[in-house]
C-alpha cells in the first residue's frame, strides 16, 4: 500500500520508489505482476472517484460564477465571451452524455426483453 500511494501522489517510477525508500527495479518487477496492476488501478479508480466527487460538489459554485462573469459587464469582454463559451460548451457535453446515457439504457431494455 506504501507503494501504491507513492505512486498515486508522484510523477515519475523513480520519485515513487525514492518516496517509497525502495528501489526502482522494485517498482518496475511490481508492474508485471497481475495482482498488483489490479490494486494499483483499485486505487486510481478510487482516486479519480474522489476528485470526481469533489468537483461534482462544486459545479454549482463553477456554474454561479461563470454566470458572474458572463453577466458583468465590468469584465473585459474577453473574459465575458469566455465564461459564456465554457459554459455552453460544458451544457453540450453534458447534454450528449445524456442523451448518450438514456440510449443505452434504451438499448438494454430492448436486449432484456429479446432474452426473455
């Protein structure tokens, strides 16, 4: 676990092991070996989780202040046209991976109901 939280918090193989007090090889011999790949992706698949749900529990914040600035009209304007960007571009995104989430759940349905 020591490892793999060195690895998670590092950049590099070489910074891991030092932070670790291990040697390199070691890291490089651990990488090949299956169980410890599925731990390691445990573990940045739980990270990444976390940061996800950190940033989830901001988008309100994120959105109210791109609203802020789009609509004061004391910003310069670049920085108007930016905020209003960003947000339409994150409103398309987020509105296709909708779209994309109930068409797949569409599909689904539809095999379930061909097997039974």
């Amino acid at each position: 676990m020591k490892i793999i939280a060195a690895m998670l918090t590092t950049r590099t193989d070489a910074e891991a092991a030092a932070l670790a007090g291990i040697n390199v090889r070691t890291i490089y011999r651990l990488k090949k070996d299956p169980a410890f790949q599925s731990d390691l992706q445990d573990a940045k698949d739980a990270q990444f989780d976390k940061a996800v749900d950190s940033l989830r529990g901001n988008a309100l914040l994120f959105t109210d202040t791109l609203k802020r600035i789009a609509d004061d009209p004391k910003q310069p304007g670049n920085a108007r046209v930016r905020a209003s960007e960003v947000g339409m571009t994150v409103l398309l995104k987020a509105t296709e991976l909708q779209d994309i989430v109930r068409r797949i759940a569409k599909l689904e349905q539809q095999a379930d109901q061909g097997e039974q």
